[in-house]
C-alpha cells in the first residue's frame, strides 16, 4: 500500500523514473492511498469510546456515593425520629 505521503514525494520529485512509477500505479494497479491509518483511527475511536464509558462509570459511581449518604442520613433521621416517639432521647 502506498500512503499519501508517499505520493507526495513521487509527484514533488518529477524525475522521468517517479512519472513512470506513477503512471504504472494509477494505470494497471489501481493503487490505495491511505490518507490516515484506519487501524490506529479505529484504536483512537475505541479509545476515546472506552474514555467515555470510564467516565461515565466514574460520574454514576459518585452519583452512587452520594446517594448511600443521603441514605445514611435519611436512616439517622428516621432513628432518631423513632427515638423520639419511643422516648429514648
């Protein structure tokens, strides 16, 4: 496979040998330009997928902690509410 990269140079060289080489390319191979790797935009696509879900973990596990507070405190409450009717405190 032949990157853009490597086009580029053939082209900017206009030396008889790269217009050759060219020509061939286009002509009887129907040669693929790769202006960027899929493999590594896929990893990179992947990656900032995992970033997300990380992140979204992270955001539902502090929702998470926040709620056993307010769970706790609610419990303390009701303790102390059921103390009071029972005359403990």
């Amino acid at each position: 496979m032949i990157t853009e990269q490597d086009l580029a140079l053939l082209e900017r060289l206009h030396t008889p040998l790269s217009k050759i080489f060219l020509e061939h390319l286009r002509e009887d191979h129907g040669y693929l330009i790769l202006e960027k790797n899929p493999l590594v935009d896929r990893c990179n696509q992947q990656a900032q997928e995992i970033q997300e879900l990380k992140d979204e973990v992270n955001e539902l596990t502090s929702e998470l902690t926040l709620l056993r507070d307010d769970y706790e405190i609610l419990r303390k409450i009701n303790d102390l509410h059921c103390g009071l009717l029972k005359g403990k405190y």
